[in-house]
C-alpha cells in the first residue's frame, strides 16, 4: 500500500519538486533524487567585495535551511521520506557568482533602481551527485532571488534537511518588473515590526515593491522632518508614529531584502487629517453628513486652489521624497469628491478670482506637486482617476495604478500611461467581511465578495489590451485598506492570499511546462507556502483541512 | 478650547457612556457620572462562608484584570481626558461579595455544568459614588462570578489610576436565555490545547457558557478516548495532534471555573470518515470517489449503522465519552447523512434485506441505542436539525435539536415540540464569506456567502415566526466556526469580536439590542480583548471607535 502509493509520486516526479517552489520558476528541470544538505554546507560567494547586504542574505538562506524545520506535505510527513534520506548524497555547498563583467553592486541598491531596469534572473543548478550547487546572475539581486528559490527545496525530518527532487537545473527571470503589495497604515496603525515581518513574508514570493498608502483622512503617522506637526496633531496617538528613523529603517531592512519602498500621501483628498494642524488648508473638513462629502468617514480635502495648499503640498513631497531611496512616490489622487468644493466659500472665491475651473487648478496643483517630485528624480504615480476622470496634465512616465474595475485598464492603456494591476474585483483583501460604517446591519462591503487566491489567480494582467498596449502593463499589486484590518489580522488577511499575485506577475501566463497558470496546479504549492510561513513566524492562514493538504488535489471538486 | 470640548463632550456622553463598557448589556443597569477610582488598597472581600477554591480563584484573576487591562478609554484625547475627574474622585476601597441568605455554597464548576436551566447566573451589583464598599450578590457562586465579570469590565486605565467615570452604578443582571454557546471544530483543523484555553477565557468574558465542542469529524480524530485508543491512534493528523484525557479533564475544568459547560460532540453517523483509519470495516463509502457522490465534502465515509457491531461499538463509545465529559449535554451529531453512500453499500444493502428493515428504521435503532446510552449516563441528547426534519427517528422530549441549515427551519422543529439551541449558518456560521475551499473551483465562494457580520447576527430575531408557546422552547443560541479554512493563526480574528454578537443577544434579550448604540461597546469588548491577549480585529478605523456615532451611515 505504502510502495504504490510511493510509485505514484515517483510518477509525479516533476509535480513533487514544483510542489515546493513559488513563484514557480519559467524554467526548471527536475529529477527525483533525494539529497540532504550536508552538516557542514555552506553557501561560497566566488567574487571579491561581496556587498554587506549579500553577505547577510547568505547568513539569512543559512538561518532559514537550518530552521524551517517544515515536514513534507504528503500522509506520514517526514516520516514517510526516511528510507530515501538515509541514502542520499550530501550537498555540502551552493556557491555564487555574477556572470562575467556583471558589476558589484548591493542588492539594496539593484533594489532600488529604475523599474524595469533592475536585474532579478538567475540560474540554479543543483547536482544529483552532491557536488556543489551552482548559482550564477548577472547582479546581486538575482543571487538574493536565487536564495530565496533555493531555500523554498528544504524540508526537515530527525535532524535531516532535504530535498526530494535533485538534479535541479533552473532558469528564471520574472514576466512584469512590478510586483508589489499595498498596506493602508492610516485606517489602522501597524507598528514597524509588522511591517518588517511583511516584508519578509513578501520577499519569500519575490515581492518587490511595497506600497505603502501611510497617510490618509483618518490618521497621519508619518513624521516629515519639516512638517512635524503634521504627525504630532494627526497621528493616533505619539506612539502610532512613524518617526523618520522608523522609515529609514523600513526602507534600508526592505531594499536589503529586494523590496522597493514606494511611499503614498494621498492628495487632494483623502487628506482630513491634516487638518488636525493646519485646518485653514482643509475644505468640507469633517462635514456632516460626511456621505456628501467623501466615500467615508470623516470628510476633508486639501484646498488646492489656495496658493498656501499648492505651496505646502509641494514642499510636503520634495521633503518626503528626499527622504526615500525609491525613484517612485505616489501623490494619489483618488475619488475626489466635488461637492465638498462646491460647498466651499472659499475655494469658490479663489476660483472667481483666478478664474479657473476646479478642473484647472486641479491640473496646477498637480503640475506643482509632480514638478516636485521630478526634481527630486522620482517618477510620480497616481490612482486611475487622475487620467479617466480629470483633465490633468501628467508627464507621459507616470505610472498609473488601475483600482475601480479591471475593466478600466484598457481606458488608462489607451491614453498610453504605464500601469499597474490593482483591480478591487481581483486584489482587495479587505473586501467580502461585511460593511465597516455603522448603523448599517445588513450592508454588505462595497466590493463583495470576498477576493479568494484562486479569484486573484486567475486574474489576465493583459485582459482587453492590444498587442501594442500590452507593454505598458509594468505588473500588479494586491492591496489591504485597513478599516477593518489592524496588527490582530494582518498576517491571516494577507497570506498566503498575496502570494496569488506574486505568482501571476513573476511568472506570467505559462507556467514552466507551457500550459497555462491554473489553480488546481497551484494549491499544493501554495499549501508549501502557507505552512513554510508559519514555520517562519508568519500566521498565513489554512486553505483546507490538514487532510486535503496532506493529498494533493484528494478535495478537488471532481476528485 | 480643547479643554472645553472635551469636558462638553464628557457631559453629553454621561448619559449613556456606561453602556460604552458593559457587554452583555446588563438587563437592570442604572449609572451616574460621577468618577470613582480604585484605591491602591483596593481588594475584594470574599464573604461566603467556606468558598470553594475556584470562586477565589475568580477574584484573584479580577483583581489582576483590574490592574493589568491597562485599558485606556476609547475618547479623542484617550485617558487624559479624564485627568481632572480622576485627580478628584474618591477612592473606592473594596468589592465585598457573597451569596444570598440561605443560599447552598456550591463551587462554580459544579454550578456551571448543572442541568442548562437550573443554573442560576443572576446577580445585583452595586457601587456608590461615595467610595464606601460595593456589594455583589447572588444566589450561586456563579452568579458571582457574572457579577466580577461585570466589574472588571467598568473600569479603565491612565496615568497609574484604575477608575469608572460613572458612578453610582446599580446593575440587577440575568440572562434572557440559559443557552450561550460558542462552537467550535477542532476536526478539520487542529488547535492546541493553549488556544481552547484562550477562546474559553473570551467567551467567559462576554458571559457565554457553553462551549460546544466539535471535536471528531471525516478529516481528523483527535480525540484520545479511554477504551478506544485506537481512533486516534490512527484517525489523529499526528501523534502531537491530539487531545488526552488529561487535556480533556483539564479544559473541562478550566472551562467550568470559568462558568461554562463543555458538550462534547461526536458527530454520527455521517461524517465519520476517518474512523476507518481504526475500523475499515464499520465505515461506508470510505474515502470513494468522487467524493461529491457520497458527502457533502471529502472525504467521504459514514457509519455502517445497520450493523450490530457498528451500533454496539458507537454506543459503548458513546457512553466512554460520557464518562469523559461531566456536562448534562452531549451531542451525537446527526446532520448531512447521505443516502448514496449507502444506497452503492454492498454490506449496507445485505443487512437490510436480511433483517426487512429500510434504511429510516436501522437508522431510529442505531440512534436509540446511542441515545439510550447517553440516557443511562445521565446525559440529554443534542442533534442538529436533520434527526427530526429529514427523518423518522424516535427521540426522547428533551433531547435539544440545534437548527443550522437556515433559521426558516426553526418554526418547523417547534412545531415538533422539541428545545431549540439557534445555530443558523444564515446569522451565526463564523467560517462564510472566506471564498471557497475546495480545490479547482477557481469562481466559486463558500457555499453560506456571504460573510456574517457581528451586525447580521445581533440583529437576529430568536422567536421570529413562533407561537408564544413555541417560543419557550428556545434555550438560547450560538456562534459557530467550522475550521476548514482556520487554524490556530486566524482563530482569534475569525471569532472575536463577532461572537460576542450572539452573547448579548441570547444574554440581554433581543428588546435591548441595537446596532447603533451597541457599536462603541462592541469596540470596547475588542480593545479589552486585545488588552488580554485575545487577537479580536477592528471594526472600524480608530478614527471611528474613538467618536462613537460619528462613523454612522447618517452621521
């Protein structure tokens, strides 16, 4: 019984070491052969001058192969391997190296380049016979990817670390340069170490853009060196504040670990919390009822036809911006809700007396506040509405982030900006557990239903563009707004749900056999990823019973 | 200027700003607006003569939860807005409890397991403004211990001060129902004892006092039973996975200190898949494809009830966990039998041509032989609503039918004059609204969507198309989680604040409930938790659970 069960996964030799690796990789051949890795392995940097960074990545890959301590998914677990592990071959090194003439930078750096431009493929080699695994990429980044592919081969029984599925010859590069994830800090406050386990937890799936929406109408926690006030009146509480060397931290830890810090002060709305210190700059500032006014509780936007708001929002971001490694900063730029500046004496005197429409000042605030930012180096990204809704004027490199509806990537393609994937019926991870506003008892989440893994990967990043459009898709994002999210449910909320996307934009359509992504594939993989995470310290939740986990696609629907 | 707004709004919110800690609201509640702070002396005199060890027990953990909650309130500005209040209230020196004249001085684990409407959870709860002693009184150990409940949760923190800003406080409390429950399945997914322990220790906090315990399914066996070791020997997902007797007796009398009643079920005879694993030869369809013919998830497998050997084995299993299990209560489970397994039984089908029988009247053999050994340990049985709705099985009149396919189904199982325990996947299912489990269904959402929010279920109607009389057969209700998607990492933001939803409701009675002016209490129970260790989620931005009212639809 146990033999011809056994025979079966020999059957599914190529199946058993995908079943490991995620994203899976556009290329890989793998055998059946067990290999332990041997009590003295050691990971060997070839060149001369590896950067600091790298070098902690190594002691990273050495921590997690030593500590994982993750049993095999199959019935019996690592109990079930034991006869083939006593008699494997022993790996006792993986050693590095760029390819020739490949410079040295950190990986913090090729982290932080322009998108597009950074270099993440590598190629893993990992004999059957025990002789040393070879990882070869043309910039540390792709040495840091290759680590992180490598440790996802490992599992432990008794003492012994293994893999199922030697030789391995790998060869990978991602399909979109933007893979990220999105995190609202102003709904609710995370402190910093949630963030940093987010972080790692992304560059596990090879995220490599965190997105951090940090200010909004609700909160504002983030401490702007010239602008103290901002935090000190519109933070929760001095304690729910991300201090300058909090956000330092955040984007040193996250480059090191080839993630890009892209950092969003939503502007022209969104924005009430401002006026917790500068109220004169602030329309329809917690009007009531609020649902005139904005899409949620409480409402307030900047007046951006007042010069002072222009001025301020201005140097708000050139003061932001030079704080960030990252070559991308986001202004925003979402639902603008008009009738707040209808009903605002004030902004309808400044437009009589410039004699703009709103539509223009919009557009100048907006010059202004990008103008900024390209003076700084940084490319400007803004929510969908800025190119589909208002007349504003964009420099043509701004990277546009679709949100509304899938449906409207084909609109922002058209008007030939670069876009992100961050469509709320594919993304959201806060939709589908009930209406937050109160008094509401049988409301609904606005973007019911709830955005399951296999809805997420099954998403098309290239759905309803032409073939000439089709590039200007730079890749996607899952996001989580917090209203209803906090430390207590970030972990089980997010993974391993946004490891779906991870996948999606790293691997693109085919997968390494040719055929298309599909989920019944992808779940005993994604069941790797969700129980090596919590191996890790990161609460990704069960997507089945134990049972279903332990017998690949046994809880199919057809099976 | 802040001063003053926050003073006006301390004012304005006097009125009602008690309720903003109570949960469940108390049924006799009046309170003023005077603060009064603990004193640093503070202690709760215990006057019952011979107090059992759980019920000093019970103070000591209040005392500590007083101290230690370290609960800010939940206003603009948090604590120090009631910095002036606190530097000028009286001290309030002691919390003197004991038990009514005459009354029997009984410990709250025995009190707490006593057949469902013999337990008496009343108590009167009074602090004066004065700072001279508070008095809590009750006819049971278990009133008392409601009644600490209660107090701990008056109380917030600032600046080293523990204080109330709404003294007097005058509380006569008792439950509207005697059946406050919280289910949970420990089969599909397994949770270690330290986290049975933590969800006990929420539900008593928000005065539930059953914890209705799903502990075997067709996934998983991790129950260690005396006599039949081997089902979980061979049906646990792991030799660590399981529950020993010594876990049992140990959650068993954790929960009961803690004023709640463990039932435990086993449920029979479908989803009893994994019994196999020990007794190929007992189970149907075991594991047969494709599953979706013969279950209602995989896998498949179900008691062979027509067999002699299978009805004595389930019975004398039966009546080893009714020695486990002190509880009056013990459910033997009964919902989604499905007929194919046994319709292509070959051995199923053999016995009943044998014996003459039909499948309906083996099953009303197989139940009554279960049933009668509960009977003769004491024990009522519990079904879901199936076991008189689907089928003809002779029951006893006080067995309690749990009623979860859909709260339509409630007036027809009154209509049959049996108690009722709600349970409705429509209202109470924790687990909708998570997208579908089931592989290779890449559209599909759970089959309950959608998600049940705290709102949906405190805004059920317990006797909504009942008769008078038919409403007296409503014992109470309950949360349920069905752990296919949820392990250990989420089963704390799953169920809390949520299931406290149904615990006032089923405490407080449904006249007290409303949506609005639950919500800021609803925060307060979540920050509490949260202060306690219990991972309970937010329900709005802070931004909100700081201005109660201010995040409404019409605000």
């Amino acid at each position: 019984m146990i033999l011809a069960l056994k025979a079966l996964i020999a059957l599914g030799a190529l199946p058993a070491a995908v079943l490991s690796l995620w994203p899976i990789p556009k290329s890989i051949n793998a055998g059946t052969t067990f290999l332990t890795l041997s009590p003295q392995f050691s990971i060997d940097i070839t060149f001369q001058s590896p950067p600091a960074d790298l070098l902690s990545a190594v002691e990273t890959a050495h921590y997690y192969l030593a500590n994982d301590n993750l049993e095999r998914l199959v019935v019996g677990r690592g109990a079930y391997d034991v006869q083939d592990v006593q008699s494997a071959k022993a790996l006792s090194s993986l050693k590095l190296s760029l390819a020739e003439g490949a410079q040295v930078n950190s990986i913090s750096a090729e982290s932080v380049k322009a998108i597009g431009t950074r270099s993440e493929d590598y190629q893993l080699d990992i004999p059957a016979d025990g002789s040393a695994a070879t990882l070869t990429a043309n910039s540390t980044l792709g040495l840091f990817r290759g680590m992180t592919t490598f440790s996802q081969f490992w599992y432990q029984y008794d003492d012994k670390v293994y893999m199922v599925s030697a030789p391995i010859t790998i060869h990978d590069s991602p399909a979109y340069p933007f893979r990220g994830f999105m995190l609202d800090t102003a709904r609710n406050y995370f402190p910093p170490a949630d963030i940093i386990r987010t972080l790692d937890a992304m560059s596990w799936v090879k995220l490599n853009v965190f997105h951090w929406h940090v200010t909004d109408s609700q909160s504002f926690p983030l401490e702007v060196g010239e602008f103290p006030e901002l935090a000190q009146k519109g933070a929760y509480s001095s304690s729910a504040v991300y201090t300058a060397s909090d956000v330092q931290n955040i984007t040193t830890y996250a480059a090191s670990i080839g993630i890009d810090v892209m950092l969003e002060i939503d502007t022209p709305g969104h924005t009430t919390s401002i006026g917790a210190s500068h109220p004169e700059y602030i329309a329809c500032n917690q009007a009531s009822p609020w649902s005139t006014y904005a899409n949620e509780p409480p409402a307030g936007q900047l007046r951006f036809t007042d010069p002072a708001v222009v001025n301020f929002t201005t140097n708000l971001f050139s003061a932001v911006a030079k704080t960030l490694p990252s070559l991308m900063v986001s202004t925003g730029g979402d639902e603008l809700n008009i009738q707040c500046y209808t009903d605002d004496a004030q902004t309808q005197a400044e437009l009589t007396s410039s004699g703009l429409t709103l539509e223009e000042a919009l557009s100048e605030f907006t010059q202004s506040t990008h103008g900024a930012l390209i003076a700084e180096g940084k490319t400007p990204v803004v929510w969908e509405e800025m190119v589909l809704d208002h007349n504003v004027t964009l420099a043509n490199d701004t990277i546009v982030m679709v949100w509304i509806s899938s449906a409207d990537a084909a609109a922002v393609a058209d008007k030939g900006y670069r876009l992100v994937q961050g469509p709320s019926d594919y993304f959201y991870l806060d939709c589908g557990a009930g209406e937050w506003i109160g008094d509401t008892p049988e409301a609904m989440s606005w973007c019911d239903p709830f955005k399951s893994w296999q809805k997420a990967y099954t998403f098309d990043p290239l759905a309803n563009l032409t073939d000439s459009q089709k590039p200007l898709v730079i890749g996607g994002e899952q996001l989580l707004w917090t209203e209803q999210s906090s430390p207590n449910n970030l972990d089980s909320i997010v993974w391993p749900r946004a490891a779906a996307s991870a996948e999606v934009f790293w691997t693109g359509a085919t997968g390494p056999s040719g055929a298309p992504l599909n989920v019944t594939e992808a779940l005993p993989r994604l069941h790797d990823v969700r129980f090596r995470m919590e191996q890790r310290g990161v609460k990704a939740i069960v997507l089945q019973p134990l049972w279903c986990a332990l017998r690949p696609n046994a809880c199919d629907v057809n099976a | 200027m802040v001063p003053t707004l926050a003073f006006a709004c301390a004012a304005v919110l006097a009125s009602f700003s008690s309720v903003d800690a109570l949960w469940p609201l108390p049924t006799g509640l009046s309170v003023g607006s005077t603060a009064l702070r603990l004193s640093q002396s503070f202690d709760i005199t215990v006057d019952v003569q011979g107090a059992p060890d759980d019920l000093n027990a019970a103070v000591n953990r209040t005392k500590s939860q007083l101290w230690n909650d370290k609960l800010e309130r939940l206003v603009v500005g948090r604590g120090s807005v009631d910095a002036d209040a606190i530097s000028n209230a009286a001290e309030l020196t002691s919390l003197t409890i004991s038990l009514a004249d005459g009354a029997t001085v009984r410990s709250i684990s025995e009190e707490a397991i006593d057949a469902l409407e013999s337990r008496d959870d009343s108590y009167t709860l009074s602090i004066p403004e004065t700072g001279s002693g508070a008095v809590l009184k009750a006819n049971s150990t278990l009133g008392l211990f409601r009644g600490l409940t209660t107090f701990s949760q008056l109380f917030y923190y600032y600046n080293d001060n523990v204080y109330t800003i709404e003294a007097p406080i005058d509380i006569t409390d008792k439950p509207a129902y005697p059946y406050r429950g919280l289910m949970l399945d420990t089969s599909r997914n397994y949770f270690p004892v330290e986290d049975l322990e933590r969800t006990l220790d929420a539900m008593s906090w928000v005065k539930i006092n059953n914890f209705h315990w799903h502990v075997v399914d067709s996934q998983s066996f991790p129950l260690q039973i005396p006599g039949f070791t081997d089902l979980a020997e061979k049906g646990a997902y792991s030799s660590s996975m399981v529950y020993t007797p010594d876990d049992v007796s140990h959650l068993v009398s954790y929960a009961a200190e803690r004023g709640i009643d463990v039932i435990v079920e086993m449920d029979t005879p479908g989803h009893t898949a994994i019994v196999s694993e020990a007794h190929p030869e007992y189970v149907a369809c075991a594991g047969s494809a494709p599953w979706a013919s013969s279950a209602n998830e995989p896998p498949a497998g179900q008691l062979r009830f027509t067999e002699p050997a299978v009805v004595n084995f389930t019975a004398d299993v039966f009546t080893a966990l009714s020695k486990m299990f002190p509880s009056k209560l013990l459910s033997t489970g009964g919902d989604e039998l499905n007929i194919n397994c046994y319709d292509q039984d070959e051995v199923t089908q053999g016995t009943l041509n044998k014996t003459g029988k039909t499948l309906e009247q083996a099953l009303d053999s197989f139940t009554q032989a279960t049933h009668s050994a509960l009977a003769q340990a004491g024990k009522t049985p519990i079904v879901w609503e199936e076991m008189v709705l689907d089928h003809n099985v002779t029951l006893s009149n006080e067995t309690v039918i749990m009623v979860w396919i859909s709260s339509d189904n409630v007036a027809a199982v009154a209509k049959k004059g049996f108690k009722i325990v709600h349970s409705a996947s429509d209202y109470f299912y924790l687990d909708c609204g998570g997208g579908g489990w089931v592989g290779s269904s890449p559209s599909t959402n759970s089959w309950c969507d959608p998600f049940k929010t705290w709102q949906k279920s405190y805004t059920f109607d317990p006797t909504a198309n009942l008769t008078a009389e038919e409403s007296q057969l409503i014992l109470g209700g309950q949360h349920l989680l069905w752990t296919e998607q949820s392990g250990p990492e989420n089963l704390d933001p799953t169920v809390w604040p949520r299931a406290a939803s149904s615990a006032e409701l089923f405490w407080s009675g449904p006249a007290l409930t409303n949506v609005s002016s639950a919500l800021p209490r609803l925060h307060d129970v979540a920050y509490r938790m949260r202060q306690r260790g219990v991972k309970a989620i937010s329900l709005q931005p802070l931004w909100c659970a700081l201005r109660p009212g201010a995040c409404d639809v019409s605000a």
